[in-house]
C-alpha cells in the first residue's frame, strides 16, 4: 500500500483506515482561519497563494484529515479572465452583468495559466509542504451547469427561475455557454494536475435544482465532457451536488471515479443507485453542532450504512457549517479511522 | 358526478376534467392582493375576516381553480395562543422567544375556538361565497415537525441545526413537544372542518430536512396522529413537503387521501412511491416565470406523466413564486382543464 489512502479508497482498493475529509475543512469555522483571514473578500485570500496555501493546510495540520483540497471557490476562473464577480461575504457569488445573451459568450475566453497563476503557485506551495506525507491534495472547479447557473442569475436564487427560463427560452444559447464553461473548466482542471493535485473534485452544487429530464438536457452532457477532457490525467475524480437524491443515476453516467452522496440519502442506497462505484459522504454537517459525543453518534451511522465494502470516503453530506466547533469534527476523524470497516484489511 | 371534482379527484374517483389549484394562489403574485394589502404583516390581514375571506377568493375569481385554499399561515393558531409568532415580511416566521426546554410546553396550552374566532369567521364567509359553485375550501395546518422547526429555531434556517441538535439530544423532550402540537393541529383543523372546509391540508413543508431514520423516528409519528384525530370528519386529506424523495413512502404512511409530490420528483415515480394513491402536484413553480407559451410546455409534461389513471390533482410541486405572472397561471388552468386525462370519463 504505497499509495496514500485516500486515493486507494477512490479507486476502490483496500485500505488499512478509512479516509476522512471534509468538504469547507478550510473555512470560517476554524480559529486559525478566522485569526489569518479577518475582513475582506475572499477572492483577496485566495488571490495570495501564501495565505491560500496556509488556509488549505490549517485544516490537515488540525484533524489529520486524509487530504487537503486547495482553498478556492468555483468563480475563481471566472473573476480570473474579468467575468466580473465579486463575492460578497455572507451572500455568496454576485455577477456584476449576468450572462444574458450570444454577446455574453465572447466574455467567457479560454483560460491560461497565467489567469489563474495565484491559484497554481498555490498548489505548488501545498504541494511542497505536502511532500512526504501521505496526505494528497484535491484540486477542483465548478460543474459547467452550477457555474452557468451563478453567471446566468447573477447572485444566490432559491427558485433558478431566471436560469430555468434562459434553458428552456433559448436551449442553443446555453449550450453555447456550456460550451464555454467546459473549455474552461477542464483548462483549470489541468493546471491544477500538473502542478501535483493528484484528485480532483467537480462541484455540481446546484444539480439538485434540476428534475431529471432538465439534468439529462442541460447538465449531464457538460459535465461528462468535463470528465472525458481529464480522464488521460488518470486521477480520481469526485462528482457531488447537494440534493441529488433524484437524479444520482444520471449523475453517474458522468463517469467520475467516486460519487459525492449529499446527506439526504442513505449511504447504502445512494451506492446502488451510483451502480456500486466508490462514495464520499456523508453525515449532515447539522449533526456537528451539539458537541463530540451527538457527532461521534451520528459519524457511527453512516459507518454502519457504509458497511465494509471498500470504496468508502467518509466526509460531511455538505459543507462544514461556520458554526461549527472544531472539536467535533477532530473527535470524527478519530472515530472514523478507529472503527470505519469499509475496505480495511 | 354531484361532489365537486377536486374531492372527487381526492378519492381517485371519474372525473370530468382534472382538477386543479396552486399552492400560494392567493399572494403576492395577485395585483388585486398587494392592492387589498398594501404593507403590513400578513398576521394583521389573516386577523381580518372581511380581508382574508377576500384574498382567499381573488384566485377562485381570476383563474377558475376547482379548491379554494383558506389565506392563513401555519403559524396562525401558535400565534393565537401566545406563543409570540410575528410573520416579517420577506423573511417568514420570527418566534421572540424560541422552544428551548420543558418549561416552554406550558407555552403551549390547547387551542379553543375561540381563539381562532378570526379563522373560523374567515371560513363561514368563504363558505357563504363558494354556496352553490362546485368549488371547496380546503382548510389547512403545519404538520407537528415542521410546526416545532418553527418553533424550535427561532427563524427560518437552512440547516435546521438547532432543531436537530434538541431531538437527538433531548428525544423525551421532543416527544412532549410533538404530543402539543398534535393536540392542537387536530384542534385547529376540527375547528375548519365544522365551518364548512371540505378537505385539508398538511404542510410538513420542512419534512425534507430530515433524514430516513429522523422522519421515522421525530416526524412520521405525530403526522399519522393528527390525521388519525380527524379521520371521523371524513374529509380528504392532502399531505405535502419540499424536498421529499427520500421519504415519499414513509410520508405515505402517515394515512394521508392524498400525497403531494414536490417538483423534483417526477409524478409518475412519485405515485410509485406512495403506494399508488391520488398525488397531487408537480409543476415546478420557476418554470411559471417565463410567459405563457414555456409555462403551458411546462405543464403539458406535467400532465403527460400524470398519463390516465385516476386520481391526481394538478398543482405546482411548491408555493407559486411571488414574480409569477398571473396570465401564465391562467393558461395553465386552460390547459389542464382541456387536455388532463388522469381519471377522465
């Protein structure tokens, strides 16, 4: 077993402890973060690959998680080529001018490392301090559909009414855009690899807000191009969105390595409907808020629903909640590598 | 066929035209109501009987719907009782001093009618108005969980982390919780029934935060409690949730006539999963936001996987959106009339 855990358990091979991460493991609700971060946008924290990298370590140094995933957000490329975001705090992405029409394609230009230099010096200096563990890092970028979906609606929606009518208005438009979106997307992707992420995560945040015949026209396509323009990268590659229950199946036909589980569905059953492919997840990040021994409970539930089949990352259904005290989450990783089963020889 | 076609339709009886009514009809997206309205707390004008009556039958007037829906809030009987509930606008219910510990069940008192005078005028002066049409008021509550994740957290919330972090650290006392909220929901929809609503329904709108294990064990229960305290009236019964695929069939459990099925599911699925009853639903509101031309496509899919069997009452799959142009829904209305062949003879 000389390869590092996590990426083993990717690949659905054995593994001497289930490996852990958690999704936002970097972020508001750590001390350190909070003490390096202070005010300001993040797009300013992650523009300096010094802070960014220390960010994307707080996380590994405190848990002992089995991977690192750079600290980043999935509008980064786009605030990289002046697509014009900002991200407001407490908010989330706001476009400045969404995307509206066939003029909107010719702002959505191919990406160069060179747009994106800060992110990849950030890699190259997690990558450096990662040398010699066993604790890869996670490179990653947003799923064309959920990145559209920010650009078309131009600040956080509940209903995606404005995307929804774009999709059904105007169909060669969005694919268009779609198309815009892959190139991007698998250009980011792969500067990440080269400068040593060794898997990557497609963040497909808002699927969910699809029913299945909009996910099989407007999304699935995308995201299998995204995957297809990797694959010869040969690294494992992880595909989740939040409230996917319906649509999980379809999600699979992407073809990423590992499925993301979100909370709602049982371990066990989101497995099947992934046709038995490995799985991330997936305990609610609510159940961390009322100390250890509550979190400690609900992390052992989704132990037992993930049984001992090998190819099990464990990791929250969602992110990591701000609220949340750090301590619950170290008392998980304890557990998880102390009694998960899955795959362990 | 001498009942009114919803109720027939509510039983998965013949129909001459597949009923239909939207969740949220009578709002913010009626001219006639911001007219009548103005500004204010939608308390103040459910605390009008002459006001609510009104708002209760813009939509039976503008769109020919087969059900009125009682212009209330879930939070109304909690409100009557002095629980300290007030309604902000544009943010939902605000609870001044939120359920915390057994002390707040004292808090909870039963409901008498009198206390919901208001509601019950609101009622008889609706029923006065619809004697003689073939349309009925449904009467409606917030199930017992989704009651207590008001209650419980204070304001409305995404992750619903305080609720969460009560039931699983203090089961006995959510129990007593539920028992509360039982005793008055059944209250609060006997009093409806005896003015003169024909049917009911139950929002657990919420429901969809929870896990299997957590809807079976914190939710399902007090459910099927409410509907057995009002099984004698022999009225249908609808039973809806956002965000239900997981747990469409233990939401089934709960005895409702019918199921609502919210968007994400396709309807034809969705019927599977509750055993086959009437279901009721599922046009996905956000697809009502761009004319009437994509809104009728949008409901003729609807209406194909509703396909012949009887028993389904065409609705949104969630409340109508506030933007929503009230000529789209009219068409709608058109269309399901003229094309809908679920159970028509």
């Amino acid at each position: 077993m000389t390869d590092p855990v996590f990426l083993r358990a990717c690949r659905g091979e054995d593994v001497d402890h289930v490996p852990v991460w958690f999704m936002r493991q970097a972020g508001r609700s750590l001390p350190e973060y909070r003490a390096l971060r202070g005010e300001g946008s993040i797009l300013d924290a992650i523009g300096d690959p010094a802070v960014a990298a220390e960010v994307t370590m707080q996380p590994v140094r405190r848990y002992g998680v089995d991977a690192a995933i750079l600290f980043s957000d999935i509008v980064v490329p786009y605030h990289a080529i002046g697509f014009g975001v900002d991200v407001v705090p407490g908010r989330g992405p706001v476009i400045a001018q969404p995307f509206k029409s066939d003029a909107d394609l010719e702002r959505l230009r191919d990406l160069t490392e060179l747009d994106v230099a800060h992110v990849t010096q950030t890699v190259d200096l997690v990558v450096k301090e990662l040398e010699g563990t066993n604790t890869p890092l996670i490179g990653f970028a947003g799923a064309p559909f959920t990145v559209a979906s920010y650009l078309v609606e131009g600040a956080p929606t509940r209903d995606f009414g404005i995307i929804k009518s774009l999709m059904h208005a105007d169909p060669v438009l969005f694919d268009h855009l779609l198309d815009r979106l892959v190139a991007i997307t698998v250009s980011f992707l792969r500067f990440q690899v080269a400068r040593g992420a060794r898997a990557l995560q497609l963040f497909d945040s808002w699927a969910g807000s699809l029913t299945r015949d909009e996910y099989e026209r407007f999304a699935l396509r995308a995201t299998q191009r995204v995957l297809d323009g990797i694959r010869d990268l040969n690294v494992p590659t992880i595909l989740f969105g939040v409230g996917t229950g319906e649509i999980l199946d379809l999600m699979a036909r992407a073809g990423s390595t590992v499925m993301g589980i979100d909370w709602h569905v049982d371990l066990n059953v989101g497995r099947q409907r992934v046709g038995d492919r490995p799985v991330q997840g997936n305990l609610d990040p609510a159940r961390c808020l009322s100390g250890e021994k509550l979190g400690v409970e609900a992390a052992r539930e989704v132990l037992a629903k993930a049984g001992t089949q090998s190819g099990h990352i464990f990791n929250l259904g969602h992110g990591v909640l701000p609220q949340t005290d750090p301590a619950v989450l170290e008392a998980i990783v304890r557990v998880v590598h102390e009694e998960g089963r899955a795959g362990v020889v």
